[in-house]
C-alpha cells in the first residue's frame, strides 16, 4: 500500500468520524428541542453558548432521573379538580386572595407528584423535563402573584395568573380541571348587575 493510498484512507476515515459526531450532536440537539420545547430556546438565550445550554438541559434531565416522581391516585385527582373549582368560584369575590391561594395549591400538587418545592428557579428546572410546555403559564402566573403581593397587579391580571396556574395544574393533573375559564369578578357597578333579558 502506498503513502498516497494511506493518506486517502485516513482522510477518509476522519471525514467519517466527523460526520457521524455531528450527526449524533444533531441527533442529540434535537432530541433536547423535541423534549424541552420552548425551554430549550429560553436556555439558549440564558447560557453563553448553545452547547452550554444543551448540557444544561442534560444535567437537568439527570437530576430529573433522580427523583421518585408518583402519579396521583384517582382520590388525589378528584380532590384537587373540586379544589380547584371551589377556587374559580371564590374568585369572583376575592381575586386577590385566589391568586395567592392557587399558587399554594399548585405546590402542593407539585409536591404530591414528588417534585422539589423549594427555590422557585430550581423547581422550574425540575419540571422542565416533562412539563416544559407549560411553564412560560407558570413563570407569568408567579410574576403576577409577586406583582399582586406589591398591590400592583390589576382584576384583568389576576384573572390571567388564574389562567396561567390552571394550564401547569392541569398538565399536572392530567386532565382539565372543572371550568376552562375563571369566573369574572363581580363588579360594584350598579349597571353590571343588572340581569341579561
């Protein structure tokens, strides 16, 4: 064999070898994007590099492995669907409260499943592995309850953090909660309490 021959063939295999390492980083890559959804894209702006954020999300994935996450029971599940419809109806008197009393519910569910409830950020990590589809809802729904807390936020946006709870909730729970949408708050307005003919 000739050192042309020899040359040929090394060159041939590195050009392999490369081609199949970016196939598996392409692989990799978007098996990360199908998974983590809008999340991958909010890591990427996060991070300094995309391969920052897609180790990021690996690392996540990992000590997502870690936890002994447990369905809910069919008693849970009925429990915490009345509890939220007992909520949407308490709203319409005091949104402002509600919003407060949503977001400790859905702690608890979170907690129920196994999930980590501490440090918010890192809780949002944890369930980025099966519910990233869902957490833009959640970020937006503390965002408005820490606004609320401040005396900032308004009926409209505390009828919206309602909204954004219950799409987290009901990935949570599996199912739809009772109600697609939180009932509007009374008004003291004597004209909107005149009855429809």
């Amino acid at each position: 064999m000739s050192s042309t021959q020899v040359v040929v063939i090394v060159v041939v295999v590195l050009v392999l070898a490369a081609l199949a390492a970016v196939a598996v980083i392409a692989s990799r890559r978007r098996a990360l994007r199908q998974r983590f959804g809008p999340e991958y894209d909010r890591a990427v702006e996060e991070q300094d590099s995309r391969s920052a954020a897609e180790r990021e999300l690996r690392e996540r994935e990992r000590r997502h492995a870690e936890l002994e996450l447990t369905p809910l029971s069919p008693e849970s599940r009925a429990r915490y669907a009345a509890a939220w419809e007992e909520l949407q109806v308490r709203f319409v008197d005091s949104p402002a409260e509600t919003v407060g009393e949503a977001d400790e519910l859905v702690s608890q569910l979170i907690a129920e499943r196994g999930y980590p409830t501490g440090d918010f950020s890192e809780q949002l990590a944890h369930l980025s592995v099966e519910h990233a589809r869902t957490l833009t809802h959640y970020r937006d729904a503390h965002e408005i309850r820490l606004r609320n807390e401040r005396g900032e936020a308004g009926t409209e946006d505390l009828r919206q953090a309602l909204v954004h709870y219950r799409a987290l909730f009901a990935d949570l729970l599996g199912e739809e909660p009772v109600g697609h949408r939180p009932p509007e708050p009374r008004h003291s307005d004597p004209e909107h309490d005149v009855p429809s003919r």
